[in-house]
C-alpha cells in the first residue's frame, strides 16, 4: 500500500466510499513499482465535478512522484468511479514501463554471469 497518497475533491465533496475506493485502487499499484522505489513514492490525486449545461464532467487526475521521474494522468468521464478506474490502468502501464527502463536488472546479470561461467566450463 502506497504510504503517502492524497486525495483532494475541487469543486466537489468526496465521499467515504469514494475516498476507499480511491486508496484501494490507487493504493495498491506499489505491487508494481521497484522496491526501491515504493518507499519514497508519493501520490496525489486531484478528484474535480463540473456541471455543463445539462451534463456532468467528472475528471480525476493523478501525480505520482517516483524517484527520478514524475507521471501526470488525467481523464474525464461522467462518473468519478470510472475516472478512477481508467487513471488506474494507464498509471499501471505507466509505472511497468517505469520499471523497466528504471529497473535493477540484477536478474539479468545473475543469468548472464550464470551463461558465462557454463559456458567457461564447457570451451576449457
């Protein structure tokens, strides 16, 4: 669970069942950040409901501050909990991709010290 996450509503009155929901689907995403990284993570999400017209636009926006990087997501629906759920997918995407060019790769390098070693062995 992500330690420092903020959950502000502009222009809007955040309920307890959608403040939950925000901390649960949020939340959860430091499964898949780098270990190093969960602990100095911080999110803020920025929860805004304008009435146009005859219409509601809810929009959710996330920031997520990582260590040497910084994500931004945006989206607008017309219900917060869809907002949320989309923002959720696309933070997902953003953070697997975050992993991978920012990852350790200590598994990388144990296999190819692994395949070097055999393959010692076998030419010697």
């Amino acid at each position: 669970m992500i330690q420092k996450l903020e959950v502000q509503g502009i222009h809007t009155e955040i309920s307890a069942d959608l403040q939950k929901y925000v901390e649960k689907k949020i939340g959860q995403l430091d499964k898949y950040m780098p270990r190093y990284a969960r602990e100095s993570a911080h999110v803020e999400v920025k929860l805004k409901e304008k009435k146009i017209k005859n219409r509601v636009e809810c929009s959710c926006e996330v920031i997520l501050h990582l260590p040497k990087e910084t994500f931004t997501i945006k989206e607008t629906t017309v219900n917060l909990f869809a907002a949320v759920d989309v923002v959720e997918q696309k933070l997902k995407n953003h953070i697997k991709k975050y992993k991978q060019t920012h990852g350790t790769g200590r598994l990388h390098q144990r296999v190819l010290a692994r395949f070097k070693r055999s393959s010692a062995r076998s030419s010697g």
